[in-house]
C-alpha cells in the first residue's frame, strides 16, 4: 500500500512538467531573467559596498575606542 501511495503522489508531483511546453516562454510568469538578475544583483551589491566603506573612511563612523573604561565595583 505504501509503493502505490508512493507512486501515486510522483505521478501528481510530476504532472506539472508534463503540462510545461516551452521552458524558455518569456509570457509564462514563471520566467525569470537571470542574467539580468544577477548583473542588478552585483551592482547592488557594489554599490552598498562603497557607501559603506564611504562612511567608516569619513570619520562619522564612531567605531572607535576613545571611551575610558569604568573601574569595575568591588
């Protein structure tokens, strides 16, 4: 009973690639630009990049360790 249960639910899993004619349809909503993608994504990714290193380069980043520590309670 289990083998049928099996079967059964792969052949309702892999009825929608049945149903998929053309992979590359660039109607179907389920088309996706990777190259595009990826080329917004590395820009994106370059961008934030600078901005960041702008900002810990301009002095308005208080990363530093000027504080004077507190003598700890005894």
């Amino acid at each position: 009973m289990e083998r049928v249960t099996w079967s059964l639910l792969f052949a309702l899993a892999g009825m929608p690639a049945f149903e998929a004619n053309d992979l590359l349809d660039k109607y179907s909503p389920f088309y996706y630009d990777w190259e595009g993608l990826q080329l917004g994504g590395t820009i994106c990714a370059g961008l934030l990049c600078i901005v960041g290193l702008l900002f810990i380069l301009s002095g308005k980043c208080k990363c530093k360790n000027n504080q004077k520590q507190s003598p700890l309670p005894e």
